[in-house]
C-alpha cells in the first residue's frame, strides 16, 4: 500500500535516543552513529541535514512526498516535530509547515496524493480527532470533516475532487459505540457514512483500498464490547450503492493492510497472515513465515511485484522485507549495511514508484540508539 505512511495504529516512531553525552560515550569506544551506507542494491537516501532525517516516503507520479521530523530543541525531550517535503527532479523542498496540526509526527502518518499538487495528509489533536490538510502545489487548505466525532485511520486519493478514507467514530455516552466510518470527499465537502454498530460494541476501520467507484473495500476489526477482549478482523465492500461484510477466514486477527494487483484482486495484511482475494473467497497460503515476524506492517507494488514490510523481534538479521515471486515470499537484502550492531527492528514505510522503483525506511537497533534508516531500491535492482 502506497497511500500512507509511518505506522500510526501502534503509535511508534523514529526515535533518536542518543543524547549529546551518550553520543560522546559512543565516539570515544569508537561506535558508529549511523550506518556507513545501503546494501544489496539499495541507494542510501539521504537526510536533508544534519538535524532532520525522512521517515516516510510517497511516490506520485515522478515527484516523491517525505515526511521527517527533527527535534527542534536538539534532543528527543524537546518533542519530535513533523515536516514534510517534496522532491521533483533531484532536489527536496520542505513544505510549509502545518499551522493546524499535532507537533507529534506519530500523529501525522496517513497521507495520498494523485500528484505533486494534490497531497493529503491526515493528523489529529485533543480536541479534533481529524484534521485533514490538502497541499494544492502552493498552500495548504484545511479540509477537515465538519463532524467532529470522526476519526480517519487511512485515506486514498483517487483524483482531487475523489478521495476515501476510513476510520471510526469516538465513543460517547449516547452512542455507547464506535462506528466503522467511511468518508469521501467530492471537492467541496465529506460525505460521512456510519455503518450500524450493535449498542456497546466497537468496529474500527484501518485500511481502505479503492479499485473503481463500485469496488472499495475497507478493513480492520470489530469487537463485541468497548475493550479489546474477543476482537476479530473485519472486512467490507462498497459496490456503488451498499456496504457488505466480506466474511474472513476464521482466526483472523485485526487487517491492517490492503493493495491490489493489476486486476483489481485484493491482498490483506493481518498479523503475519497475507490473504488473496480469489474472487470468491480467501486464499491463506500466502502468509509470511519469517522467523521472528511480529506482523506485516507494510503491503506495496513495485516492478509488477508484491513487497511485504516487517516488523521483528529481538536481534534479528531479516531484512525486514520480502517479496512475493508468485508461490511464495522470497527475503529482500537488507537495505542497511550490515554492521554488528544492527538489527531492523520495523520497516515504517514501503512505497512503489511509478518507475518500478521502492523506496523505504524505518528502525534498526545499534547499541544505546534506535536510530532510522531510508533507502531506495532501483528498478531492476534484486535487493
């Protein structure tokens, strides 16, 4: 999936946990702060200075959106601020900074764009559960739902005046519920769909992939109470005049992902299991069986070929990547050097490029640090 990014539903984030003394205890022992460069293939992408780094990456078209964050107090106490940038040709200019949104950059991870002057992306604050902000190539607009109970948890751009995006509805005391929600935007205003909940229960939308305009679908999990207790993963289709739930296989856990291929087929993510849509039913034989995978965090096309981001557990040598070869799930080479010290511990963000290219980042552990890494893999290249 290309139209967002960094891992919002777990709330992680890049963190830079060298502190200015640990830095100096690390130089003196002679420990490496960043890793020398890519590998396997892979282009290091480079921080746009010493004080920032990218997080994120978006292609559109044959423009890339990052987004970055630095400490504007010059440590990690200080709070981690968001900025976002554009690259056209082989220069990255950082965008206007958002008046209107979180300074967190966890809260700031679900975006799209059709092009270099169309680009949502999606944040909240206390008081506002959605803040929607639309970049049109020179200013950015506020195009936030004028229902405040809405709380959007992805969006995907079709054109400028056709976007979806997902989420749920805050719990209240008259609702006693939260809502799998639906939203799209017609140019000029949302159009909000509640779908009906029972009284006291939850459903939560996390991923929405849109094929035509009568065949979206929308996924994440509904629970039978308020707590997280008895939870299972949900999954509807909108066919241009209702919603209907797409029975899941038994078993499975909260979607967190989906893409499509060429024809319109549909791939899940839920935990470690990827499912493929056959047309009518689930085909399960897709699951990634890496050792260590806490889950796919991570679904995107590149080259014609499906790539599946990881996060690990512990000291692990996976890549953090794999890619499906059309019978199963083929490791990707690390797209940091491998140095003792380094560990992925979560790819945050995978995108396709219109030129076959994926571009990449996230966590990998060092010692004392859990800095970040952003590389881009060529097309052609074998990873």
């Amino acid at each position: 999936m290309t139209n967002r990014r960094v891992s919002r539903r777990t709330g992680s984030r890049p963190l830079r946990t060298l502190s200015v003394a640990l830095a100096a205890a690390g130089a003196a022992i002679g420990l490496a702060a960043a890793p020398a460069g890519a590998a396997g293939g892979w282009e290091p992408v480079p921080d746009p200075d010493s004080s920032r780094w990218f997080d994120a990456f978006l292609p559109v078209g044959d423009a890339v959106f990052a987004r970055g964050g630095f400490y504007p107090g010059g440590d990690p106490g200080s709070g981690e601020v968001a900025s976002y940038w554009l690259r056209e040709g082989t220069t990255w200019k950082e965008l206007p900074r958002l008046a209107n949104q979180s300074l967190e950059t966890n809260e700031d991870g679900i975006w799209t764009a059709t092009s270099a002057r169309d680009f949502w992306v999606i944040g909240s604050m206390a008081a506002t559960p959605t803040i929607a902000n639309h970049w049109n190539g020179s200013a950015w607009q506020d195009r936030s739902p004028a229902d405040k109970t809405v709380m959007f948890r992805d969006i995907k751009a079709v054109s400028a005046n056709d976007v979806w995006a997902v989420g749920t509805t805050q719990w209240t005391t008259t609702t006693q519920t939260q809502s799998a929600t639906i939203g799209r935007w017609n140019g000029s205003s949302w159009k909000i769909t509640k779908l009906p909940q029972a009284e006291g229960g939850r459903t939560q939308l996390q991923a929405v992939q849109v094929n035509s305009a009568s065949d979206v679908w929308a996924a994440g999990r509904t629970c039978p109470t308020q707590s997280t207790q008895n939870c299972r993963g949900y999954m509807t289709r909108w066919n241009g005049s209702t919603w209907t739930e797409v029975p899941l296989p038994a078993g499975t856990g909260t979607v967190t992902e989906l893409t499509a291929d060429a024809s319109g087929k549909v791939w899940a993510a839920a935990g470690t299991s990827v499912l493929r849509w056959s047309g009518t039913g689930w085909d399960t034989s897709a699951a990634v069986k890496v050792t260590g995978a806490n889950g796919v965090d991570e679904l995107t096309w590149a080259g014609g070929k499906l790539y599946a981001g990881l996060s690990l557990n512990g000291n692990n040598t996976h890549s953090g990547i794999v890619r499906w070869n059309g019978t199963a799930w083929e490791n990707v080479a690390r797209p940091i050097d491998d140095t003792s010290y380094y560990y992925v511990v979560r790819v945050t963000s995978l995108a396709g490029a219109s030129d076959g290219s994926l571009w990449a980042s996230g966590l990998y552990s060092a010692l004392w640090s859990t800095p970040t890494f952003a590389a881009r893999l060529p097309a052609g290249a074998m990873g």
